[in-house]
C-alpha cells in the first residue's frame, strides 16, 4: 500500500480537501497536517488516524471514519490532540478517561448496587431503580452523566411535579444521589437535581393520610379476617400486624430467631427497624397464640410467615389486596392509626408509652439524648389492654400506669 499526497496547497497542514475526501478509491494514506492521515483500505472504507507523539513516544489514534467524521471535524480533535500532547498530556489516556464515562442508566445500576447494603429491605432498594426506571431514563438514561443537563432533569419532573408530588420528589432525590456519585468519580461539577429549584413550581404542602379504620371496628374487621378463606399465614400475619401496631414490613420479614416465647418478646432487629434501632414488642397472649399457629404451619425456622414461593416473604401487596378482598377500604399501615387513636381516646395512657408502641423515635434531638427508656413494662400492659380490645373483652376506659 503506496502512501500517497494531494498537491502541496498554501497552507501544508491543509494538504486535503473535502472533495478529495469523498472522492479518493484509490487505497492508501494520505497526508494532511498535525500527523492527521486519511486511509483507504482495499474494501473502499476509509477512515481517520493520527499519529503523534505522545510523552516521547510515538502513537497512533484512531479518528473515526469518514462518514462520520467530516474533514474539517478530524482536523480540529488532530490540533487539540497535539496541543495536548505538546503541553506534556496524554491525549489517548483522556479518550479513554472520557469513554469510560457511564451513561446516567449505567450509572444509577451502579449507585443502586453500592447502596443496596444499606437500605432497610429489598423494596426500597427496588423502589430506588424502578422510580428511575419509570420516570428518567425515558429522557435521558442513555446519556453520558457527564453531558445529563438541567433541561434535562426537567423534562423528566416537570410532568409529574404536581400531579405526582411525593413521586417526583423522590426521583428528584435519586437522580441527585446518583449525580453526587458522578461529582465524586470525577464527571461532573454541578448536581443538576439541585439547580432546578427555581425552576419548578411550589408543590402543594397537603398529604393524604392513609385511611384508617376506626378502633372500634377493629375487633369486627379479625372476625371477619378469620372466617375468610385467605391463606393461613396471611391470615396470622394480618391479625399479628394488628394486635402488635406493627408496620407491614417489620412483620412479613419477622423470623423464628426474634421470637422469646419464655418471655413473650419479640426482639426486632435494627436493620428492619425504620429508626434504624433494635425494638422490642411485648407479645400479648393472642399474639402469642398467633406465632404458636404459625409455627405449627412451619418447621420454625427462617421466616415466620413464608409467601407462597420457599424462603420468601409475603409481599406488602398481597396483605393490602386481602384487606380490600374483605371488605374494607382501609390501608395496611392505617391499623396502626386505629391503635394510636384508641390508646388516645379509650386509655389514659402517656403519650410517650404509645408513640414507643409504634416504634416513633423522639423528633427533639435534646429531649431524645435523656429519654433511654423504651417504656417496656407499661407498653406491655398496653398492649395486653389492645388484645382485650379487639377481642371484644374490653370496653372501658381503663388505666394505664
């Protein structure tokens, strides 16, 4: 393959021409200026490479090919390297610095990965990838994270900023996770996520409470849970979630190990706790009862209540489904509503006693440093008040040292 030049022209780094370019089949290379090379293989393709100096020793890059890469484009990335190259850099090390670059879908697969670890349980984890999946990939997942922009971000909230308030938010929180991760890698500069607080209208600050149902139709909603053909350990998981004002989570992922039945305990784990803190629950005797029937369905280890899949737990939607499948439209997490407002209005109760009921933590920084107690003497014979309650044992004020 014979190496071959157009005419000298006036300016010999401009040795091409785009003519030239498009009609040259003859195979070969051909010189332009700054080591920029046109070559046409014996196919007919062409491309463009370059060869340069690099730290003393000598490279060759690869430009691209000519029907991507137009004449005048080659001779700009050729000045650039060489300057660069000069200036004591390595432009081939900055290509492939640039190439490693994730697109902002890749990226947030790996911040979902990293983070995976440390999120309470799997739904979370899931909900983090699956927002981003639904909401802002579709405008810019398969953009470099480096070249993600604030038009960007907003074309992605900006549908759902209203109309989907808590939703929007929280992908606004997740892709800046995910561009916090870009600024540490080196990639960017600027969390887009936080510049375009002004460019997006003030949220309504109204929240839906979940729907409760009233205390005293709590006692009438397990009759009717227990005559119903649910499957058995959702059945007790249900009842349990109830008689303990447990969240869905803490009791679909319980296991036998958490379980004292000597001492009617029922130690939950930090890592499943919301408070990020260990919580013990006093078992009443019908929620003893619930976990000894439960038992009797299992071999006593691993998950106290399995789904239907071996080493799986029930899903938070298959006790949502159930309650609707009964009859009421209440959520899941509005028992434990029902159970703060019984404890207000059908016990004198503290209010400190039925907020550890419920597994709160103390919002005053100060005041939470002194209190230690978790309350677990009175909270036990409050709870024992709520089973009566929703057995129907109990229909008195009573008290409650």
């Amino acid at each position: 393959m014979t190496e071959q030049r157009t005419k000298p022209a006036k300016h010999p780094e401009k040795a091409l021409s785009a003519q030239f370019v498009k009609s040259v089949v003859e195979p070969g290379k051909y010189t332009d200026g700054h080591g920029l090379i046109l070559k046409v293989d014996k196919s007919g393709a062409k491309r463009w490479i370059q060869r340069i100096v690099i730290r003393g020793k000598r490279s060759e890059i690869g430009l691209g090919s000519t029907s991507l890469v137009s004449l005048s484009e080659a001779r700009e990335v050729a000045l650039e390297n060489r300057k660069m190259a000069r200036a004591g850099g390595d432009p081939l090390a900055a290509r492939r610095e640039a190439e490693a670059v994730l697109t902002f879908a890749e990226a947030s697969k790996k911040v979902h990965a990293l983070h995976l670890p440390s999120w309470r349980n799997e739904k979370h984890g899931a909900q983090f990838l699956s927002t981003l999946e639904t909401y802002a990939f579709p405008h810019f997942g398969k953009s470099r994270i480096s070249e993600v922009t604030t038009a960007d971000v907003l074309s992605a909230l900006q549908p759902i900023w209203l109309e989907k308030p808590e939703t929007a938010r929280r992908v606004r929180q997740r892709i800046g996770t995910v561009m916090k991760w870009a600024i540490a890698q080196g990639w960017r500069q600027d969390n887009p996520a936080e510049a375009i607080s002004k460019a997006l209208p003030k949220q309504p600050k109204t929240r839906a409470h979940r729907k409760a149902l009233p205390y005293g139709e709590v006692a009438g909603f397990l009759e009717t849970l227990k005559a119903s053909n649910a499957g058995p350990s959702t059945k007790l998981a249900l009842e349990m979630l109830v008689l303990t004002a447990s969240r869905s989570g803490e009791v679909r992922l319980a296991e036998w190990s958490e379980v004292d039945f000597q001492n009617a305990v029922w130690t939950r784990p930090a890592s499943r706790m919301k408070a990020a803190r260990e919580h013990r629950v006093p078992l009443s005797p019908r929620a003893l009862e619930v976990l000894q029937e439960a038992r009797n369905l299992s071999d006593g280890q691993g998950l106290i209540f399995p789904g239907t899949k071996p080493g799986k737990p029930l899903s938070d939607m298959t006790l949502s489904k159930l309650v609707k499948a009964l009859g009421f439209d209440v959520d899941v997490h509005g028992f434990r509503t029902s159970f703060k407002t019984w404890a207000q209005e059908r016990t004198n109760t503290a209010g400190d006693v039925s907020e550890a009921a419920l597994a709160h933590v103390i919002k005053d920084k100060a005041e939470a440093a002194y209190a230690r107690s978790d309350y677990f003497e009175k909270r036990e014979r409050l709870m024992a008040r709520w089973c009566e309650f929703t057995m129907r044992k109990d229909t008195k004020i009573i008290s409650i040292a």
